[in-house]
C-alpha cells in the first residue's frame, strides 16, 4: 500500500470515525423491513434514505447528523441483519452492521410490533448483548394504541422495556429522541470548520465506483459486489486529504432511463443525479474496456448541465492490451466534445493503481472552480477577442458587448452586458468560452454564460 494510501486510511480517524470524539454514534440495527430508514428519515426530516416495501432495501450506512434540544449525534441507518447469512449480498450487509455496531456509543434495535416477536429477532438480541453497550428496545409501527399495546410481548429479549412508536406516523418519536439525548453527552462547543470539498463518485452500473471508494478511504467502506446494482444509496463518508476536508459521496449506478426499474431502483437513480447536484467536483468512473458508452455520454451531460467540475476515472485500465494514454485521452476528447476541459485519470481499482492520482486532480478542479479574475483583466480578453472574431450579424442587427465581469465562483461565472442579448449565437458564446479558457485556465470545470440587455 502506497504511503498516500496510509495516510488517507489513517485520515479516516480525523475524519469519519474522529466525528465520534464530538459526537455520539447511535446505530439503527434490525432484521428487514422493520422501518429502519422510515425511522431515519423521519428524524431528519427529509428522504435521505430510500424507503420501499421490499425486503432489503438499505445495504450500506447511511449517516445523518441529528441535532435535537442541545443534544448532537450521528445517526447510523443499516441494512436488515441476517445473524446467518445466505449470500454473499447478505454477508456484506452483516459485516456493514457489524461495523457500525463497532462504531456506535448506543443502538436502537428496531423490531416491528405487528410481525410480533420472531426468530431473527431473538438471534440479534443474543448479538447485541454481547456489545455490552445502551440498547434502546423501540417497537415500530405501532400506529394506534392497540398495536401500542402489543409491544410487552418483546420483553422476552430481555433488553428492557420495549418503547413502542410509529415512524410513519410520526408516533412518539420526539420521544425516542429525547431517550437518546439523555443517552449522549453534550459535545463541546465546536471552531468553525473550512469549507468541504465535496465529491460525487458516479458512473453506470458495474464500472468500479465502491471498489475505487474502498481503495481510496483504504477500507470496505461499502459493499463491493459482481452484481450490476449493488449500491442503491448515495453513500457519505468524509475524509482529510492534505488538512483539506473531502466529502465523498458514492452512488448507484446510472442507468438509460428506458431501463429504469420500478420502485428501489428508479430511486437510487435520483439520488445519484441529486449526488450531482450536491458536489462540487463529479468523478466519472469509466469502464476502460468498454469505453464511452452511450449512457456514460448521457451522464456526462448531467454533469455538464449540472455545472460541476469533472474528473474523468478512466478504471479497470488492467484489462487494455494496448495501454496508451495519450490515443485513450484524444479518443475521450474526439467524444466529449463539450467537455473537452475534464482531465482524464487512468487507474485500477481492482490492483489500486493510479489511485494516488485522484483527489489532487479532483483539488485541483476544485481550486480551479474558486478562480476568481478581475474585472480589468476580463474586458481585456474581451477586447482582444472582439477584435480577432467580431460577433457576426444577425439579421439587420450585430450583437454589441460592452463589457463583461466574473460576478461568482464555484462555478466561475461570467456576466456579459450588450445591446440586445437575443442575438447572441452558440457558436459564438462557445468561442468566448474558449477565450477565456486560453487566458485564466479552469481546467475541469464548466463556465457560466450569462449575457444581460443594457438597461
């Protein structure tokens, strides 16, 4: 393992798991189905998990930062526990409980009042017990004092007084809340924090992204699996790059919306484009034997509409007979030509070669993205550039540009002020575009254009 390896493994200390020294860790644990993320997202008060009827639903950790009447900590949202695992699906969901089992200063085990007391449920108590850490017995779905009233039943795990709530209907929660403030100490107050960069692993299906997250953070962060559709969630997990914040966020693989499925898989989709929308800076994992396909083009166009900076991850780069970087990246740029400023990074996940090279290119965009010009040295390109191409005629009229300036960054934005801004043409706004490229860079991000009438 490289020695950049290490240091980002180690980072997991100050980042992810060093949130604990702040804040408390409180982890959802139970059989499927019982409303686990129900529960999580109710506390949050926003879908951050995806909720479905089906079994299974959940895989990794999910992590929400909870802050109720002083009280902050970390809520955990896991996949349904199998004590006996029958697939190797399943076996990578245990080992993820077990790990935010590890991780966690209190569980909440969830069981579900009207299935009544089962078997699973008996073997995760006997699991459970043997953490010797505060377990809070909560009976879900007891949406009406009926149902309330059959929770006594789970009195035999012999964990206590089994608190029974409803998620759904948002029944004794505010409750359950309190019982897990009275459960996590106060944290001291914290020094304001530097800004995050945050980062979007996506991709479509089966291209290398849980792996590459696996390998960046030295760890099996998330489940990595064969099967296309393994990781449904966007996935959150913070790390300290240089003394410089990372959120990473992985995701579900992308998919043509013609071949979207009902229901799990439809939502994981969104959460991937809201992945997008949330980062600053978008890794585009490619499959290097099976390159730029159709849906890595469209996703590619996500990202561009987005306006977010992009790293293109060019993965599996061991399975290229030919290994020649310079015909690979000509070929990515003869096929992206919109977004011929993205730089390409060549690795293998699988071996961990090129990894190193990540995210001082993705700091890179980044830093490019908070690129700010004057305003002096704007209207002299400008010039320039009006002078080499004027703008051509449309109709009777010509487009004037009077002046232009950088009124935002992140992503760098650039105001052009002229006689009328309906005769302003593509071709020419790309040329402009490409201008300002030629003169201050921004490598890897997009640029916005806006041109205002005068007056």
């Amino acid at each position: 393992m490289t020695s950049y390896l290490l240091e980002v493994r180690d980072s997991i200390y100050k980042g992810l798991l060093a949130v604990s020294v702040s804040k408390s860790i409180v982890a959802i644990i139970g059989r499927q189905n019982v409303g686990k993320s129900t529960l999580l997202n109710r506390v949050v008060g926003k879908p951050l998990a995806i909720v479905a009827d089906l079994p299974g639903t959940t895989r990794d950790r999910i992590f929400a930062d909870v802050s109720w009447h002083g009280a902050q900590f970390v809520l955990i949202d896991t996949g349904g526990l199998e004590v006996e695992p029958d697939s190797v699906i399943t076996q990578g969901v245990k080992e993820q409980v077990e790990a935010a089992i590890s991780e966690a200063d209190a569980i909440i085990f969830l069981v579900d009042v009207k299935d009544g007391l089962t078997a699973s449920d008996l073997d995760i108590a006997n699991m459970l017990r043997k953490t010797n850490k505060p377990i809070l017995l909560v009976a879900n779905k007891a949406d009406n004092d009926q149902l309330e009233s059959q929770a006594a039943e789970f009195y035999q795990l012999g964990l206590g007084e089994p608190f029974a709530i409803s998620s759904y209907h948002n029944r004794n929660v505010a409750e359950l809340l309190d019982r897990i403030s009275s459960l996590t100490p106060t944290p001291p107050p914290l020094e304001a924090e530097p800004e995050i960069m945050k980062v979007a692993i996506v991709g479509r299906a089966n291209v290398g992204k849980s792996m590459l997250l696996n390998r960046l953070l030295g760890e099996e962060r998330v489940i990595v699996d064969d099967i296309p559709g393994t990781t449904r969630d966007a996935i959150d997990t913070l790390l300290d790059f240089g003394g410089q914040n990372v959120l990473l966020i992985d995701t579900a693989g992308i998919r043509r919306r013609g071949r979207l499925g009902a229901g799990v898989e439809r939502y994981s989709v969104i959460r991937a484009l809201r992945a997008i929308e949330r980062a600053d800076v978008v890794l585009l994992v490619l499959d290097a034997s099976e390159l730029l396909t159709a849906q890595d083009m469209h996703i590619a166009g996500y990202i561009e509409q987005a306006l977010k900076g992009m790293v293109l991850v060019v993965n599996k780069w061991d399975l290229v007979t030919e290994k020649s970087t310079t015909r690979c990246t000509n070929y990515i740029r003869s096929r992206l030509k919109f977004m011929t400023y993205a730089p390409p990074v060549y690795t293998s996940a699988k071996f961990g070669q090129g990894i190193d090279k990540i995210i001082p290119q993705a700091s890179q965009v980044y830093q490019e993205r908070l690129k700010r010009v004057s305003t002096a040295e704007v209207n002299s390109i400008l010039q320039e550039a009006l002078g080499r191409h004027p703008p051509p005629r449309v109709g009777n009229k010509r487009l004037k540009i009077l002046y232009a300036t950088q009124t935002e960054v992140n992503p760098p934005t650039f105001v052009f002020f002229a006689n009328d801004e309906r005769l302003i043409h593509f071709s020419y706004r790309r040329y402009l575009e490409n201008r300002l490229r030629q003169a201050f860079g921004f490598s890897g991000t997009p640029l916005r254009l806006v041109f205002k009438s005068r007056g």
